[in-house]
C-alpha cells in the first residue's frame, strides 16, 4: 500500500506600501474539502489517492496560504526604515471528504482519522503565523543607513524573506516525514483507517 503524503505551505508575498500603522494581526484560517467515496475505510483511502490535492505530490490533505503585506517605507535623513508592516495571512486546508453517507463502524473509524489529518494540517498553519510572525519582527523598525531611495532596504527584506522561507519549508518537509513514517502520527492513522475498526 502506498503511503500519500500530506503538503505543508507555498508562499506568496507582496508589498503594498501604506500609511497606516502596524497593529496587531491575526490569521483568517479556512477549510477546503474535496469529495472522497467509499463504504469501507480501505476503499475511503484509496478514494484520497484519487481524488486528493496534488501539491507537488499526491496527497492526502494540503495546507496553503496567501500572504500579503502592508508596508511603510520611510526615508530618515539619508536611511530609510519600515515603519508599517502589517501582514494579511488566509490559511487554507484542504481535507477530504465522504460523499455520502458511512456505515456506523466506518463513521467512527473516519472521524478518528480526519481529527488526526487536521491536527496534522493545523501544526502546519501554526508554522505559518510563526514565519509571519519572524518576517513581522525582523521588517518593522528595520533600518538601513545610505538609503534615501528606499531602494536598498528593500534588497535587505527580500534576502531575509527568502532566508525564512527556505527554513519554513524544510520545518514542514521534516514535519511530514516524522509524522509518515512507520509508526509516526499520520502513519497509524492510516493503518487505522484501512484495517477497520
């Protein structure tokens, strides 16, 4: 039997340059579902590989956002600083689905396995605030000498943004490895699954 893997993330960013302030933010979090059918647990599963999100690869459920930002630059006298940087982060997972009704023993054995498939996916929408949260923190008040065009702090940003990101994605990466492989989390709530009640 062929393990599915779950995918964490894909950014994308902007800079919107604003005059408002920073203030505290908060991300809207949403669920996705596609459809799945099946009467038993083995046929549910194999109903996933055919019907389920493909984020580079096959997979069982998929977490993804969209990341946009406010900004401020701010010349000082010959540097330039970010005085706003104020995110709007839309968290997306996507988990299946059964299209009709299950048998009683089925029901629960699903309902056993999708908390544990959206436990999985909600660690990931944390490793999402807290990227935003990293680039929150290093972008606002950020300050660059010899910058009256705001040109160069820019450069600053998008090299730290990229740093961030990279260490983002090979948290998930690991993540989804411990939690797939024999014995992880997500790798008993598969055998679960298949094998029935």
């Amino acid at each position: 039997m062929k393990i599915l893997p779950l995918a964490g993330g894909v950014i994308a960013a902007t800079c919107l340059p604003q005059t408002s302030i920073a203030a505290d933010w908060q991300a809207i979090e949403q669920i996705k579902t596609y459809p799945i059918k099946g009467k038993t647990g083995i046929d549910l599963y194999r109903s996933i590989g055919e019907e389920g999100p493909n984020a580079g690869v096959q997979a069982i459920a998929h977490t993804s956002f969209k990341l946009t930002w406010t900004r401020k630059y701010e010349p000082q006298g010959t540097a330039c600083a970010i005085t706003v940087a104020q995110p709007r982060v839309v968290i997306t997972y996507t988990l299946p689905k059964p299209a009709n009704p299950l048998p009683s023993d089925v029901r629960q054995s699903w309902a056993r396995f999708i908390a544990g498939v959206e436990k999985h996916e909600r660690v990931h929408g944390e490793f999402v605030k807290e990227l935003v949260q990293q680039i929150q923190d290093y972008s606002l008040g950020l300050r660059v000498e010899n910058d009256p065009q705001c040109k160069r702090i820019r450069e600053v940003l998008t090299q730290k943004l990229g740093e961030l990101s990279r260490a983002e994605r090979a948290r998930n990466a690991e993540f989804d490895r411990m939690e797939l492989a024999d014995g992880g989390n997500v790798h008993q709530l598969i055998l679960a699954l298949v094998n029935g009640p």
